[in-house]
C-alpha cells in the first residue's frame, strides 16, 4: 500500500468528491445585500456596511470585521442579478 496521500488515491478521493459549489450565502454575504437594498442601492462606505452587518457589537468593531465585510461586499457584485445594485461600488475607507 503507498503513502497516505500518493497521487493515485488523492485522484480517487478527488473523483468521489462533489464539484465545489458557489460560496454559501451566509449572514454576512446577505447583510450585505440587505443594506444595499434598504438604502436603494446608492454607494456604501465600508463603515456603513459594517455598522449594518455588526450592529450587535457596537464600538467593540475590531480591523477583522471591516476586513470580513469588505471582502463579502467585493464578492457580492459577481452573483447579483443586473437589475440589483453593486456591491463592488461601496467606497472603502479607514475610518
């Protein structure tokens, strides 16, 4: 039997697993949608799409929550149906 990940059984394990799929739609990815929406698709700063996505925490927000939202915003414009808003206009900013 050969090592644990030879070539062979990874090309095995690779044909039995299911074709990746889009990412999934989670919390953030629909908060993000949601804002764009509740504001009539006008540009966001990433500032506001954080305040939107992490109102729970309030002035707790730390660098990787405006990093996780900026991200999910960036993503958000390529699965959009045409007659929705951007995600990808939201200005990003520091503050």
């Amino acid at each position: 039997m050969g090592r644990l990940g030879d070539a062979a059984r990874m090309a095995k394990m690779r044909a039995r697993r299911a074709p990746f799929t889009d990412a999934r739609d989670g919390r953030l990815k629909r908060k993000v949608r949601q804002a764009f929406r509740r504001f009539g698709g006008k540009p966001l700063t990433t500032t506001e799409l954080v305040k939107h996505c992490y109102w729970f925490v309030g002035e707790e927000i730390k660098s990787w929550h405006r990093t996780n939202v900026s991200r999910v915003a960036d993503t958000c414009h390529s699965d959009r149906p045409r007659d929705e808003p951007r995600a990808a206009d939201h200005v990003v900013t520091t503050a």
